[in-house]
C-alpha cells in the first residue's frame, strides 16, 4: 500500500506544482492536490493521507490555523511547510521519505529548512 501525500497550493495550475505532483508519483506516493485550505481540511478528512505539504505562499497565521484545525481531528497526519525560497526537487523528496520513514509519535510539523540545516 502507497503513502498519500495531500500538496497544498493557492494556484494548482502552476508547473511547479504539477511537477512535484508527478515527481512525488513516479516516486511510488500517491499524491492529491487542493487549492486551498479550506478545501484541504475536507481532502485531509475524508482521504486521510500520510503528509499534507503546504507551499510557501500561505501566511504563518493561516499555516497555524490550518495546522491546529487539521490535528483537532487527525493528529496522524503530517505536516511539512515550505518556507521562502524554492525547494528543488532533490530535497522534496528527501525531505518527503525522511517524514515518511519516522517512527509514529514523532514529530508532526515539519520544515524544509530543516532538512536543508541536516544537508549542509
């Protein structure tokens, strides 16, 4: 059985985002998409997918709000937020398998930036 990503974007129609929906797919995940967060909060409790990954453009306090809403009902599922800057490919992934691959229990909300910090 695959692990589900849920990617979050304000614009789903992007290259990038339909490049790192592909990229995620090819690497055997399987990938949803919504367009904001509200529509993302019904997406993450009716498929309940392993990550969610909010893109860049989502201010903290909505990044926050979004966070506390989704884990009220599934503290499971994990979180990784890009933050300013573009993250490659490469590191998505990385990023992605290390979350994925974590003992249960651990941490949910994640950063890219970390993953950067470790790489470095």
């Amino acid at each position: 059985m695959s692990q589900h990503i849920l990617i979050v974007t304000k614009d789903e129609t992007t290259l990038a985002t339909r490049f790192c929906a592909n990229m995620l797919r090819d690497a055997g995940f399987g990938v949803f998409r919504a367009e904001s967060l509200g529509r993302a909060v019904a997406v993450a409790f009716s498929l309940h997918p392993d990550l969610v990954i909010l893109e860049q453009t989502f201010a903290e306090q909505e990044r926050t709000a979004f966070i506390n809403c989704l884990h009220e009902s599934r503290p499971e599922i994990r979180v990784l937020y890009l933050q300013d800057g573009e993250t490659g490919s490469d590191l998505l992934l990385k990023c992605c398998q290390s979350i994925l691959s974590a003992q249960p229990g651990g941490r949910r909300v994640h950063s890219d930036q970390e993953f950067v910090a470790q790489s470095a």
